[in-house]
C-alpha cells in the first residue's frame, strides 16, 4: 500500500510555449497531445511523476490568453485556472526562443494572487550555450530563481527536479503495518462521504456538514474490524464547477486521484437520488487505470425505499455506466440509517483477497493451455499465434506474463477473452488484473 501523499502540480504558461512537451518528458509518456496550433490542449491531463523516489500527481493545462474573447478559448481558461486553484504547486512555463511577453507579466502577476509555491521554467533552452541569451530578461518577472530547460531535448529538468522534488514537504501519515488495507472514499460533494466512515468508525471522528465541500483535503483515519487494520482516506468531494457556457461540466479530481495513489481498493459513493455522473465513472476510470480495486456504493438508498421504480432506474443506471469495471461488487446502502454497511466489511475482505492473491505457475499454465484449446487464436501474418506459458509477476491486482511468439498479432477480443478465462479459473470475480503479452526470446544457433 502507498502511503506516500502526492502534492498536485499544475503546469500554466502561454499557449504555445511547450507546457505538453514538460508533461510528456517529466511523466515519460505520450499522453498529453503536443501540437504547435494555440488551443490544442483543451482538457486537464494529469499523469504521476516519480523522481528520486519522491512522487507528485504533474496536471497539463490550456494556454492562457489575458485578451480573448473565442469560446473554446474561454473554456480552456475555466479548465486552466481550475487547474491552478486546485494544485498545491505551480510550474509557470515560459518560451525561451521567443522571449518575455506581455502576457507573461499579467500571467505571472494572476499566479501570485493563489500564494502558492510557484516555480519559472524558461522553455526551449537546448543547451548551457543558450542560456544567457535566453534566459536573463526573464528576472524582470520578479522571479527569485530561473530554471532552463528543454522539453525538446531533456536539458536542465534533471537538475530542476532534483531540486523540486527536495522542496516536497513530507506527509505525516499514520504508523501502518504491511498487512493494513488501504481505502479511499470518494465521491461527489455531500453524497455521503464522511457520514459512511463516521458510520464505519463507530464515531464522529469527521467534520459532517449538509455544506458541499466540508472536507478540503483528505483525512487519514486508522480502523480495525475483525483484526484486520484498514487506513480509511476520506477525501474532498469530486465538485462540479458552476455552470458555464454550453453546459459544459468542469471537473475537479485531483484531490480524488492523490488518494487514489495511496489505497488498494476505492469506495465510490453514488447518490441514490441524482444517479451516477460523468464526475462518478471519470474518477472509477482513473482507478482502473491505476489497478485499483472498488466497491460501488449506492448511498441514501433510504431516501428512495419506498419508491420501487425509482429504485430500478438508479440501479440500472448504475450497471449500465460501470460494466468496464463489472467486476466491482455494488451495494445499496445508507449511511444516515446504516442499512448495508455489515455487507462493506465482508466484500471488502472478500475483495482484498483476491487483490492480493498469489498462484503457481502450474495452475496458471493449466488455464491457459485450456483456453487456447478450447478457442484457438487465429492466424495473424499467416502464421499461427503461439502461447508458450505464463507466470505471476506481482500482486494487488494480480498480474500474469504471457510468452507469446508475435504479440501484436493478439487481437484486443482475444485479450480480453483470456482476461475472462484467467478471472473465471483463478476465482478473481471481484478484483481488476492484468495480463502483460511478451514476445518470448528466440534461441540462437551458432
């Protein structure tokens, strides 16, 4: 389990001045989409940055125009500064080769108003050479310290985070044994959160309130039950930002996904009377990235008990909007009542064990050899698809390597019927897991 705290970082700057070039160098991925046309990142991406074994969750955002007035425009500036509001750090990101701009004042002088950490990466620097005709007028910001780089080519940003990365304040969490669970409960604004875990504790060990946005940051609570320990994260709510032009719903997860780095399984909490949102299966989509486990609470079933149609409706609501991750047990319960909540406890545990389960390589290589059987692969390049054996590299969620002569030849539908074979024959109903197809290495003659 994770008890590491990500800080949330937020990368602001011009359009245009490589701020999606920063977060595919630092979070080594592809993720962000890099064009040279102003306005192609329009959404937040968001991506966890390991370096020097410290860890921070890096946000891409929009570029910011002081002076526009186009749509599209102005809702990347919501995204963005939605962005900013929710980091706890800022990287503001400026373009070297074409040097300081106006709007760098105004940006920087915004920037300053959150009283955040707030670090100046000057851009597109390819190397010390350039560093002086670069850099220096950059000071004119009121910057303390000007950090060069180069997304393009990987200049400086060794040295920056190494100097980052000691700047991350350590988080004091509780002294938890190997074996305790962690569990992160997440949800919407005033669904129910710290009312279930008050509920789970036995105690009011959290700040309840009918205030959308009680709980700002996430608590960390220890509890035991039945001798097993769990760290219990409560969280702030997931808020959906105020109505803006073409209804378009603003999110802000962050704060979800920082606990969602620290737990095992996620506790996802749906409003019994509003129905699962988009707000609800972003954040379970996160976790499924992430291989974590879930349970799918539905909360304040009591409000709607009398009402069977209704009850129906959120149900298959629910269902329909979940099957990516059919495997995350969902229960109807009521923190207010405590109706259901015996039940979190035995799927929890249930849960658990299968998230951590270990099996032999023979019964491993048993089920695959019955799947292949059963339904060969078909022919890819005209030859025929091999699956030599499989083995378990890791746990929580279980994880197999499969030996395979050509895996890019595995179709996606054959993948994920191994999936179902691999979930069916290890008894993994309730627990996400992950196959990884290798090419296995030829042996060579002579």
């Amino acid at each position: 389990m994770k008890n590491d705290q990500c800080q949330l970082v937020a990368l602001v700057g011009r359009a245009n001045v490589g701020k999606s070039s920063l977060f595919n160098r630092m979070a080594k991925t592809n993720k962000a989409i890099v064009d040279p046309t102003p306005g192609v990142t329009r959404d937040r991406h968001y991506e966890r940055v390991v370096w020097h074994e410290r860890a921070f969750i890096l946000v891409d955002t929009g570029g910011i125009e002081i002076e526009s007035g186009a749509k599209m425009s102005s809702l990347i500036q919501e995204q963005t500064w939605a962005a900013v509001e929710e980091a706890d750090i800022i990287f503001f990101v400026l373009d070297g080769k074409d040097g300081l701009m106006k709007d760098d004042y105004e940006i920087a002088k915004m920037l300053r108003r959150f009283q955040k950490p707030l670090y100046f990466l000057v851009n597109k620097v390819d190397g010390p050479e350039h560093e002086h005709e670069r850099v220096g007028l950059f000071y004119e910001l009121g910057a303390k310290d000007l950090w060069p780089v180069s997304a393009a080519h990987g200049f400086g940003l060794g040295d920056f985070l190494a100097y980052f990365v000691e700047d991350i304040p350590p988080v004091d969490v509780p002294e938890v044994s190997e074996d305790t669970i962690g569990l992160a409960c997440i949800g919407r604004p005033n669904v129910g959160k710290s009312s279930l875990i008050n509920r789970l504790l036995g105690e009011d060990r959290m700040i309840v309130s009918e205030i959308p946005g009680t709980t700002r940051d996430s608590v960390d609570t220890l509890l035991e039950k039945d001798g097993q320990s769990f760290l219990v994260i409560d969280t702030a709510g997931i808020r959906r930002k105020g109505k803006v032009r073409d209804k378009v719903e603003k999110f802000s997860v962050m704060r979800a996904l920082s606990s969602l780095e620290r737990c095992d399984i996620a506790l996802v909490l749906i409003d019994a009377e509003e129905g699962i949102t988009e707000q609800d299966t972003k954040v379970i989509g996160y976790g499924l990235e992430r291989g974590r486990a879930c349970l799918v609470l539905v909360n304040k079933w009591d409000l709607i008990k009398n009402d069977k149609k209704r009850q129906k409706w959120v149900l298959d609501e629910v269902e329909m909007a979940t099957r990516f991750i059919g495997y995350a047990p969902m229960l109807k319960i009521s923190a207010l009542t405590g109706f259901g909540l015996k039940r979190i406890f035995q799927e929890l545990k249930k849960v658990y064990t299968q998230f951590s389960s270990e099996f032999s390589t023979n019964r491993l290589n048993k089920i695959l050899g019955k799947a292949v059987e059963e339904h060969p692969p078909s022919l890819y390049r005209g030859r025929r698809l091999k699956y030599y054996y499989t083995t378990q590299v890791s746990t929580k969620p279980p994880c197999f390597v499969v030996f395979v002569n050509y895996p890019k030849g595995v179709h996606f539908s054959y993948y994920r019927y191994l999936v179902n074979q691999f979930r069916t024959g290890l008894g993994l109903e309730n627990s996400p897991l992950k196959i990884v197809l290798k090419e296995r290495k030829r042996k060579k003659y002579g």
